[in-house]
C-alpha cells in the first residue's frame, strides 16, 4: 500500500507538471539543459539512502507494532473466552438453591481462570512497553474484583437472592464492556 | 529456638475446595481456617519473632468471602501493623490473589 502510495504520488507530480507546462505560456519559454556532475549524482544517492533507511525503520516498527497488537487482542480474546465459560458455569445461581460442593468448586475454578486471563493481558502489556495507565487498566481489574465479589462473597453459596442475581447481571455487563473498552484501547494505542 | 519462617499450606493443612464465610454456611469456611490454622500458626510466628508465609496453591480458587474473613479476620484481631509484620502470602495459581488479601487486611475495620 505504501509503495502504491508513492508510485501515484509520483504519477500525479508528473502529470501535474505535464498541464501546468501546457497550461502556464511562461513555462514553455523556459529553456532547460539536463546536466549531472558527480556531486549532484552523490547527492541523489545520499539522498535515496536516507530513503530506504526512513522506510526500513519506519517498515520494522509498523510490523513488530502490527504484530503486538495482534497477540494483545488475542489474550483479550481469551479472557473474553473465560469471561463466557464463567458466565455458564454461574447459571447455577439462579437454580435458587444453595451450591453444591461440586458447583461451588467449578465457579471457583472458572473465576481463577477469568482472573489469570485478565493477569495475562497485564504481562502482556508490560513486555510490550504499554503504559497501563494510558488504557486505564485498573478500570478492567476493577470490574474483574467487582464480578468476583457479586459471584463469591454474601450470599455465596448461595441461595442468591433477586438482588444478587442482578449485581452478578450487571457484573457480567461490566466486565464484557471493560473487555470491549480494553480491546479497542489496545488497538487504538 | 527461633524461628525465622512458619508455613502454612492451605491446600494440604486445610481444604482443596476452601468454603464459604461463616461455618453456619458451610464446611472448610473462612471463619473455620482463622480458628483452626491461621490464628494459632500466626500467634506461634508472632511469639517466635518470625513471619508465616501462607501458601495459597492447589486449591481450585477462593471466594471472596471466605478470604475476607480469614485474612480480614485476622488484621481486626491482631491489626493492620501486626499481620503486616508477621504475615506474607504467595499464590502462584492466581497473581491477583495476593493483592486482594492485602486490599482485605487494609480494609479490615471498615464496615462490609
């Protein structure tokens, strides 16, 4: 694309030049006599080095940039992934009953592993050298701790009430819009 | 003799599955683990001059209610100060495990 770029640009100069000669009469008075000594072919060259190293430079950081974000989203991806399966794994909340040894281990466990995934896009950030506090990072841990509690703490284990269903409603909501607010950050950064 | 280090491994000393808040909800409770092993591993590191270091692997997670009373349990018992001195916790299964204890220990005497 960027090459593409820069051939159209060419192309349009050329042709910019081409109607302006035919257009402007003083321009066609101009006589002109194409000369090149060896200072003005060095200077061409130094100036196509400077070029090419512009754009090898520019090239390099535009791909490992392209290449962290897409890994970035990736573990954003996860965590949405873990962020579903314990939204299924809490269904069992709303049976009205009190959890079961079993039930009550699975949503600790599906909980942990939306907890490590959250832990993983952190890391993830800190090797790629982004600010967390640039994408208002504690925003998603917040959400994170605020779902944990609605699912874990009063009245856990259970009955959960209508109110705590709510709170673990709006729980789910938050932490899926912070996914979604992260996700866009990362890719806007 | 001194100690310099008191272990306590939740998942070998006390319960894979860690319960509820209170033992009226249910076995392997946060108030059952305060009574039944942190207190007294505690006071044992605080009498000796040591630190007890809390491993927190090989359980399948914990709620929040259940570290809330145990940890927040202990810091209204003992104080803040106190349980900073003699406590430390690691949990390799969950890194954000360890910042939570703290975050209930510091806010151990607000109202919940």
């Amino acid at each position: 694309v960027r090459w593409t770029f820069c051939v159209l640009l060419l192309l349009v100069g050329v042709l910019v030049g081409f109607i302006l000669g035919l257009i402007v009469p003083g321009l066609r008075a101009v006589s002109w006599t194409p000369t090149l000594t060896l200072g003005d072919a060095l200077h061409a060259l130094a100036i196509l080095l400077v070029g090419v190293v512009i754009d090898y430079v520019y090239a390099s950081q535009t791909s490992s940039k392209q290449s962290d974000t897409k890994l970035l989203l990736d573990l954003v991806t996860d965590a949405r992934t873990a962020l579903h399966a314990l939204e299924e794994t809490s269904a069992v909340c709303k049976s009205g009953k009190k959890l079961a040894q079993e039930e009550r281990a699975d949503l600790l466990s599906a909980e942990r592993d939306l907890s490590n995934a959250v832990h993983s896009i952190e890391e993830g950030l800190g090797h790629c050298s982004v600010k967390l506090h640039k994408l208002d990072f504690e925003k998603l841990k917040d959400a994170r701790v605020k779902l944990k509690e609605s699912l874990t703490d009063n009245p856990f284990p259970g009955p959960y009430d209508p109110l705590s269903l709510r709170t673990i409603r709006d729980g789910f909501t938050l932490m899926r819009n912070e996914l979604t607010r992260m996700a866009f950050a990362i890719n806007r950064r | 003799m001194i100690l310099q280090r008191v272990e306590l491994n939740v998942a070998k000393e006390f319960a894979r599955i860690p319960g509820p808040r209170k033992r009226a909800e249910g076995e392997f409770s946060g108030e059952e683990f305060l009574e039944t092993q942190l207190r007294p591993r505690f006071i044992e590191a605080q009498q000796s001059g040591a630190t007890l270091h809390v491993n927190l692997d090989g359980t399948v997670g914990y709620g929040t209610s259940f570290l809330e009373e145990a940890f927040g349990g202990l810091a209204r018992e003992f104080g803040v100060r106190e349980v900073e001195q003699h406590l430390e916790v690691t949990c390799t299964d969950e890194p954000y495990l360890q910042d939570q204890i703290w975050k209930y220990i510091r806010n151990a005497n607000k109202i919940r």
